[in-house]
C-alpha cells in the first residue's frame, strides 16, 4: 500500500542483480541458438513458424507491445498504476522471466521518479494483465502517456 498510496521509495536488494543476470544469460543463450522458442526467436499467434533473425528480434518485441496495448473504458487511477507496476516488479524480481536486470531498475525508477503511464481499465485480450501491462509500459518503446 505505501508504493501505491503513499509513494514510498522502491529499492531492489544486492541479491537480486546475479539472479536477474543467470536467468537473462539463459534467455539470451536460446535467442542467439538454432532452436525456434516461442515469441523469442519466433513469431506469436499463427506466426509462430515465422523465424526472426537477430537483427529482427528487438524490432519484433517493439511491435509485440505496441500490438497488446490496446484498451476501453476509463483509465486506471495513479495508485492502480503503481500497485500494477511494483507487483510486476516484486514477479521480476524473482529472477524466472530472463528480463534483464535493466528492466527491474527502469521500473523501479518509473516508480520513484513518479512516471505514471496511462493504461485503460478494461484490455481487448480476455482477462489477462497483457493488455494494460503493454499500455503501461508503451512510454519505454516512445509511445503512450504518462
């Protein structure tokens, strides 16, 4: 509640930097492979038999957010906003989505720096948080607001 409500600063503990770090060195491992992994060096949805190559796959994530980051209906209020943004960073945090390290510090900067994008309520992709956590993070790739 204090993150949410209150704006209390985040801080990320020493130990989660090497965890971050093994688990990226894997995912960057597989991306740089001959093996086809699903929406890492492939496409999603029906593309997913479409291979990227290297230099496609960072052109190919842009437009992977850009594509979820669609929404109806009123905009999340700041305190959902962060509620949204600090538990996606506690999840990333536990080191099993290969994100890079840089990513948990952009988010905890969002946090306390007070950039707060806008994201509607209600995503056009069931009841996921895939839809609202693109809106969310549209500013990182230069689009949305904040």
């Amino acid at each position: 509640m204090a993150v949410a409500r209150a704006g209390a600063a985040v801080r990320i503990a020493p130990a989660v930097a090497p965890r971050l770090e093994r688990a990226r060195r894997i995912v960057e491992h597989f991306a740089s492979g001959d093996r086809a992994v699903y929406g890492l060096n492939t496409g999603l949805g029906a593309a997913v038999d479409t291979a990227l190559t290297q230099d496609e796959i960072a052109a190919f994530q842009r437009q992977a957010v850009m594509a979820r980051a669609v929404g109806v209906g009123s905009f999340l209020a700041t305190d959902e906003v962060r509620a949204t943004l600090f538990v996606r960073l506690v999840g990333i945090t536990r080191g099993a989505s290969g994100l890079s390290p840089a990513f948990a510090t952009v988010i905890r900067d969002m946090l306390d720096k007070g950039l707060h994008p806008r994201a509607r309520r209600i995503g056009t992709l069931g009841e996921a948080d895939l839809s609202p956590l693109a809106q969310l993070f549209l500013p990182l790739v230069g689009q949305g607001e904040a």
